[in-house]
C-alpha cells in the first residue's frame, strides 16, 4: 500500500503524524488548501491544528481553498478559534455563522480570480500549501484525489508543501486529471481547449520533492451530503428550461445536442440535469465546476457523452457505485484547475449555457446569489459570476416565494448585487420562462411580472412599477429609492413582505 501510494524514495522518511505535521504551521501564516465543494479537501491535519486550537494556541490562520470544504477543516477551524481569514468560498454553518457575527474576515470572490491572485501575489506569501492526494509519483508529482481546484497553484507558489495521501480515495483516480497553470500577463498565451473533453496538461501536480516537508496517511473519507430529493417546483423549473431550450433549438439558436453544460449545485440544478435525461437532448457535453450525482445518471442513460469539472461531488449514496464503477467513467470524465474549468476565455469559446440559482431576482434582472436581505453572507458569489458574465446563454431559476411565501423571491430592487442586468438573459421560476434578451429594463421589468412572479406578489409589483413609471423622473430604469427596498424592510420588521 505504501509503496503504491508514495512512489518517491526521499519523501518516505517525511511520513509523519499530522500531530507532527501541524506544527509546520506558525502563527499569522497564509494556508492554500485543496478541496472543492466539499471534495478532495485535507482532513487529518485540520483536525490536528483543530487539537493546537482547543488547548489555547492562537494561530489566526488565512485560509484559501478551492471553494467550500468539509467540516473537519472549515468547521474545526472556526470552531477552535484557529482561523482570521478565509477565501474564497464557503457553504459551512459555523464560518457563516463567524463571518455574520463579523469573527472573521471573509472575501467572497470569483472562483476564477482566486488562483490568479495568488500567483500575482495579491494575497501575499503562500506559506504552506496543504493538499489532498492519492498518491505521490517518483519524481514528487503529486495526484490529486476528488477536485483540483487551487491546489496546483498552491503547490507552484507556497514555501513549503504537506500532502495528506487519503487512502479512502480509490488510486483510480490517478489520470482523470488534467493540469495546466497559465503565465501571467504579460506571457499569457491562449488556453488550448476548444472542446470540452480535451487534455492538455498533466496527469499529476509538479512539485520538486524538496518542498514537501511531510507526508501524512489518513483514511478519513470526503463529507459530501445527499442530493436533496426533487420536488414539485425543482420538476416544474427543470420543465420550464427543458421546453425553453427545445424553442431555442427549433429556431436553430442552438445545435441539437445543445451547448456545453454547466450547472450550479443543489436541488435545482440536479432536477434541470435529471430533466434532461427524459428529454429528447443527447450527446450532451457538461463544462462545470462540479460533477454531481446528475451528471454521472446523464453518461449512465447514454445522455451526455462528457463532463469536465474541478471536482467530483458525489453524495454518499452514490459514491460506492462511482468507485466500483469507475472504468466505466474514467474516459468519459475529467478534472481540471478552477482557473481552467472557471476561465472565462474558455466558457465565452466553448458558448457555455450556465445555469445557477437565484436568492433572489429584480424588476429590471438584478441577482443576488450571495446575501440574504442584503447583508446575512449565505456562501457567496462561488464560480456563479465566472460562468454567467461569459456564457453563450446564462439562465437563473429561483422559487418565486420563499419562506412560506412570506418573501416574495422577485422584488423591486435586490438587496445585494451578485450578477448585473447586464450579464442576465433568462430568468426561471415554477411559474415560466421570462427571456430578457435584447428588452430595455421597461420592458423587461414586464416579462419578468407577468412570466415569473408568484400570483401574490404579481399585482404589489405592477402597483411600484406603475408608481415609478408615473413618478420617476427618468424612464429608463425608473425607481422610487424611498419604495425600492420596501418590501425587505416590512419583512425584517413584520415577518412578511405582504402588506
Ligand atoms: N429571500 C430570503 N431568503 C431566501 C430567499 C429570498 N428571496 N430565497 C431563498 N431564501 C432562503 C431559503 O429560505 C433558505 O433559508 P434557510 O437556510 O433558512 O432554510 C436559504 O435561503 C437557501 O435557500 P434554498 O432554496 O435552500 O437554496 P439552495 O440550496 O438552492 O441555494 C443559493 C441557493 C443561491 C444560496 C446557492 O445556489 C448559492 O450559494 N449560490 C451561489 C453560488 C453558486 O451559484 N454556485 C454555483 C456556481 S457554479
């Protein structure tokens, strides 16, 4: 098992305890971490700086990951008072909880500015860069396990570098990834994928055997969770967007196997990427950050002939059948850094349909993904800007109520701004379709009240737009800045945005 695992003959007296491999990490550094949307991320060292956190130690770590990771690193580390700062995506209770309560400080970025901002040095020194692995080859090269997301990039600048080999992560894995880091301008030259299932990288991380200071086994599998079953309005939305890409085919605005793929994560975009296994749709290509449960039942109907992600995000219950079945896929999948499968060059070439959730959408096609009532941090913007600001279609779905139809999830203006007006062109609630392509915000404000709105919320909304359209000056974009935010403010004070 060793040998198979740690192929490298001076790396083999750097195994270590993480207990021992903790102590590597000082007071005030900077950490790049693997994992992805919670995939591939280091476990049993967290959990050993977690130990150096509860005895007292303060060590006020700066945390930079791929995107979210799992408990025993984000949550541990919050928990024990171990980490200052964190980049540049989370999903996790106890960071969220810290971010809001203002314990940490917290940038919530583009998934593909991260790895660019470390190798322009934006974040200052990578101390150590701290990465899940499967194996480690001869000459120190180190493949990745579940995701890829920044840890190439951590290992090319960090000081020093610990590789954690997850003896739960099946060998397998080794040659589903494709590695390749761009020089920085002004040396950047094009990114040479035209399709998605082209390789043109490495099947390992380069690293210089030198930099790796210690080497720790663990068996601690990844915390995916379980796909959220799919209810009535994830069917009707998926069913919404399904028909609307037929339209789109019929009027020849799309090829019959559609573009490339992507789609966030949760409840909806599985249900959209189920959808498509009834539908009509094959040889479907997926380009995403995140290849879920969907995407494999996709290949398995012999729907989608490909999927490129940065992770494999496979709930518990699907994962034994993944592994056991991995031959099956291994061709057929591939995981590449989140500064390629996030670049906008590639998502504008490739003519990507992004698909991604809403918190909540406005009259004029202003999204906000990220804060609840303006200011409550849910995860953040993720890879959602990436793919919308850049892609061929970029299509959002939300319920249009929420809370017990408390909030209606279509308002006057957002309370905080994730993606612009500007950068959206289809809006999907379990109510319809409304296509914003080449409206003036007039006249999108209408599509959006009669094709998207919650009945409830369908005659409010008409009376503020009416309210603006006669009593705003300007009428372009009309607003009453006094009425604009209203409706959140009568549901912070009454419970309900309903008058
Ligand atoms: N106003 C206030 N709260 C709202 C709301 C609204 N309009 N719409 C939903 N909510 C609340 C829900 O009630 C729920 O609250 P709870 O946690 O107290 O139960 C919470 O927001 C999450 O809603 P849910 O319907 O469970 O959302 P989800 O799991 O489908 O996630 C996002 C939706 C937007 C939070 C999630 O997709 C996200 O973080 N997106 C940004 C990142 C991204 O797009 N990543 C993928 C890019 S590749």
């Amino acid at each position: 098992m060793l040998k198979e695992r740690l192929r490298c003959e001076v790396l083999k007296n750097r195994v270590m305890e993480p207990e021992q491999a903790a102590q590597f990490f000082k007071k005030g550094m900077t950490i790049g971490t693997s994992g992805f949307t919670p995939a591939g991320y280091p476990k049993a060292v967290p959990l050993a700086l977690a130990k150096r956190g509860k005895k007292g130690e303060k060590l006020d770590l700066t945390i930079i990951t791929g995107a979210s990771v799992g408990e025993e690193l984000d949550g541990e580390l919050v928990k024990t008072g171990i980490m200052k700062r964190r980049y540049p995506y989370q999903t996790n209770k106890a960071v969220r909880d810290a971010i809001n309560q203002g314990k940490i400080e917290y940038e919530d970025m583009h998934l593909s500015h991260t790895p660019q901002w470390v190798k322009y040095g934006f974040f200052g020194k990578i101390d150590i860069a701290l990465v899940e692995a499967v194996a480690i080859r001869e000459d120190g090269g180190i493949i990745p396990s579940t995701s890829v997301g920044n840890s190439n990039v951590f290992v090319e600048m960090a000081d020093k570098v610990i590789v954690e080999i997850n003896t739960s992560q099946p060998l397998a894995l080794e040659g589903v990834h494709d590695i390749y880091s761009p020089k920085n301008p002004p040396n950047r030259e094009p990114i040479p994928i035209t399709k998605p299932h082209q390789r043109i990288g490495t099947n390992y991380i380069p690293c210089n055997p030198k930099k790796i200071v210690a080497v720790v086994f663990t068996d601690i599998p990844d915390k995916t969770r379980e796909v959220a079953p799919i209810d009535e309005n994830a069917k009707k939305m998926a069913s919404h967007l399904i028909e609307f890409l037929k339209k789109e085919v019929e009027l020849k605005r799309l090829p019959k196997n559609l573009l490339p793929l992507q789609s966030g994560v949760g409840s909806v975009a599985n249900a959209v990427l189920a959808g498509l296994i009834e539908s009509e749709f094959e040889d479907l290509m997926i380009y995403s950050e995140v290849i879920q449960d969907a995407a494999l039942d996709l290949i398995d109907a012999g729907k989608a002939k490909f999927a490129s992600g940065t992770s494999f995000t496979i709930s518990p219950s699907r994962l034994k059948n993944f592994y056991d079945n991995f031959d099956k896929y291994k061709d057929k999948v591939l995981l590449r850094p989140q500064e390629i499968s996030n670049n906008p060059e590639i998502i504008r070439r490739l003519g990507i349909i992004a698909m991604n959730t809403a918190i909540e959408v406005d009259l004029y096609g202003n999204v906000n993904s990220s804060n609840i009532m303006g200011s409550r941090m849910m995860n953040g913007i993720g890879g959602s800007g990436d793919f919308t600001r850049n892609a061929y279609l970029s299509i959002f779905t939300t319920v249009s109520v929420a809370k017990n139809r408390k909030i209606s999830s279509i308002v006057p203006m957002v309370s905080h701004h994730d993606h612009t007006e500007h950068d959206v062109d289809i809006i999907v609630t379990e109510q319809g379709v409304a296509d914003l392509r080449g409206l003036s915000p007039k006249e999108r404000a209408k599509t959006i009240i009669e094709n998207c709105t919650h009945p409830d919320y369908k005659e409010p909304l008409l009376e503020y737009y009416h309210d603006v359209m006669k009593n705003c000056i300007y009428k372009h974009t009309p607003h009453s800045l006094e009425k604009a935010l209203s409706w959140h403010k009568r549901f912070l004070e009454t419970g309900t945005m309903k008058k």
